[in-house]
C-alpha cells in the first residue's frame, strides 16, 4: 500500500548494486527497513552494514566465515546465517516485502527462485537469472503473483516508459550502450587489452564482473535477453544503439511511431529507487543530468565483428533451451580467467562461442538440467581456457 514502510532483504549487500541501496534506504527511512543482509565473503563490510542497520537476519554465503561473523556481530541481537540453504531459505521469511536480487552471477538463481515462491515483489539487478532460466522465473513469478521490477537501468528505463501504456503494442525497444572502454578500439588494439583497462569503464561505477562484461559487452547481450523476459517482446525487437553519454536509459517505440525515452544521469541509485517506490516516484537528491552542459547526445549501431558477445546472445536465445544458460556458464568462466590473466579479451568470445557449439543441447530444460547445464558448460569452457 502506497506510504506504508517496507521490510527489504538486500541480497549482494556489500556489492555495488547493495551498498547503493542501503543508500536509498539511508534517505528514505520512513520507508524501508532492512530485515536482512546477505554477502558472499565480503565480512567486514558486512559487519558494518549490520552494525548500522540492525536487521534481523545476517547471513553470509561463504559458510568458513560464519563463527567470525558471529563473533563480530555478538553485541547484535540478531539471527546469524551461513551457506546458500540459508540464503534460500532467509528470502521465503513472512516479514519481508522486497528482496533485492543483487548477487553475482548464477548464484542468484536459487534464492529468486525460492523468494518468488514465497510470492515476494523482487527487485531484480541479477540478470544472469533471467539469462539462464527466464521462462522458469517469469511462469513462477505468474504462478505465485511475484512481481519483479527491474533495477537494471536500461529496463528500469524501458519499465518507466510503458507505465500507462499496458494496452499498447510496441514495436521497438531501443537499448541502449555506453560502449564500454574499447568502443573506439581496433580489433589489434583490443588483442592486446589487459583487466586494468577494462576496468575503467567510461560512466558508470560497478562490480568488477559487470565491467569486465560491459567492455565485452556480454552485459548489453545479457541486457538483450533480460529485455525479452522481462518485458515480453522477441529479441528480434530489441535493437541495441551505442549511447556513448548514458544519458537516455533506453527508449520504447510504439506502432503509432513514437518514440518514449527515460533520461538522467547514470546514477544507479535511481533505478534502485524506482523499483522499491514503484509506483510512486520519491524525491531525492541523487545529481541531475545537465542537458545544457552535455550539449549533444549520439547514438552509433553497435559492431558485431569487434563485440562478437553480442550476436552469440542473439544466437543463443534463437537457439533457445538451455544454451543461454550455456552462455551464461561460458561467460563466468572466461570473465574470471581475463581477471586472472588465463584468457585474453578477444579469446572470451572465441571460448564462449566453443562452449555453445559443444555443450549438449536440451530443448526444455528443468531447473535441474540448468544445474546440470550449468556444471557441464563450466567445465567445457575451464577446459579451453587451459588449453590456450
Ligand atoms: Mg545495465
């Protein structure tokens, strides 16, 4: 009900997407609660977190640190969790309202799955989830009436442009791209990039995943079948334009022409906020996009031969199955092997385009053969990594 104070579970607390919305909840706490914490390993932050915002549960996936966790947190009168059955299982309780889906990964499958059972509104930044099992996660958020909102800022832009419009066809949703760092790269040049360059990314400040895949530009193929999820609408439909300002978020074009865009600075904590005000937009003080001192904004077709990433996620939703998932598993892969310096830029899509042609195909696929899926495609990909 409109104005009433939220309980949150923040998923990925000490992550990028969390910490910026614990921000929202510092500004804004006549309205949310935060009922529970949960991290992968990051515990000290973790320990700050729960010291400032008291919850009621703190959990923590990384299962070795649970007595440290514990002692550190002794003067809090709270429940202390550890291992992914707790996470599954922190996201089902009858208090909380939102969870906030923000882990890394394939890890945030589970726990989406568990929380839209219970019928909690997610708020959903990890898109791997909808990557791997979009049409398990859409026919149980319809079975159990979980409502899932996008935070990712390009959906949360498209989102804001079809309020209203429910009874509208759309014809075109326009997604937008920075371009990461190596848009004006050669092909050469982009031979010999290291994981420091990727990640500076140009606008936005984010986890260092995400920048690794926003320079290869998997995220904005992920981004692509988030869309098709999320929003209903043929991949063919999504067409993805290079916006090297991110200042227009994404735009929707419906069959009378027009074109609806949602503008802003790229500041995460917007779409953040939508999503945990939705409907109602709450006032903050977050910067405003200058449109006087950005002077122009441009927009470029992306290029398939120097970001093949983005085809390969065209191709895997036309092949459908499980080969998203296949996608999805390849990609963590060779993400972490370019971090560690196992794998060059350009050979992560070479090894993902390899995962996909030998993994083994399942047209309808069970939560349990995206397990599977997900445990073979890892090993293909390990495999090629090694062998370079
Ligand atoms: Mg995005």
């Amino acid at each position: 009900m409109k104005g009433e104070r939220k309980n949150l579970a923040i998923l990925g607390s000490t992550g990028s997407i969390g910490t910026q919305t614990l921000d929202v909840v510092r500004a804004h706490p006549e309205r949310y609660s935060v009922y529970a914490l949960c991290a992968n390993r990051s515990i000290d932050k973790l320990v700050e977190q729960a010291l400032e915002f008291r919850p009621e549960v703190v959990c923590i996936a990384d299962e070795s640190l649970y007595d440290a966790l514990k002692t550190k947190l002794s003067s809090l009168n709270c429940k202390i969790w550890a291992g992914a059955d707790a996470i599954a299982e922190v996201v089902t309780m009858p208090s909380i309202d939102v969870v906030v889906a923000s882990m890394v990964g394939y890890a945030g499958l589970r726990p989406t799955i568990e929380a839209i059972k219970a019928g909690k509104t997610i708020a959903l930044a990890n898109k791997e989830t909808l990557v791997v099992a979009g049409e398990i996660i859409c026919d149980l958020a319809l079975l159990h009436h979980a409502s899932i909102l996008p935070v990712d800022s390009e959906h949360s832009a498209i989102f804001q442009c079809l309020v209203g419009e429910e009874l509208n066809e759309v014809e075109k949703i326009l997604l937008t791209a920075s371009g990461g760092p190596f848009r004006t790269f050669t092909l050469e040049q982009m031979q010999s990039v290291t994981a420091a360059d990727a990640l500076r990314h140009p606008n936005w400040h984010m986890g260092d995943k995400i920048t690794i895949d926003s320079a290869s530009m998997m995220n904005k193929g992920f981004e692509v079948i988030e869309a098709k999820w999320l929003f209903g609408v043929p991949v063919e439909k999504v067409q993805v334009l290079v916006h090297p300002q991110s200042i227009v978020h994404s735009a929707v074009q419906f069959t009378d022409g027009a074109i609806k865009a949602q503008l802003g600075a790229p500041d995460m904590r917007l779409p953040i906020q939508y999503a945990l005000s939705f409907s109602e937009r709450l006032t903050s003080d977050f910067p405003r996009a200058d449109l006087f001192s950005l002077g122009s904004l441009t927009f470029e077709e992306p290029d398939l031969q120097r970001f093949p990433n983005l085809g390969l996620a065209y191709e895997a939703v036309r092949r459908g199955g499980n080969i998203p998932c296949v996608l999805n598993a390849a990609n963590e892969v060779v993400n972490l092997a370019f971090r560690q310096g196992r794998c060059g830029f350009l050979q992560m899509s070479d090894i993902i385009a390899g995962t996909m042609s030998k993994a083994e195909f399942v047209a309808k696929p069970t939560y349990d053969d995206y397990v599977a899926t997900d445990i073979a495609a890892r090993r293909i990909a390990e495999q090629m990594v090694n062998s370079k």
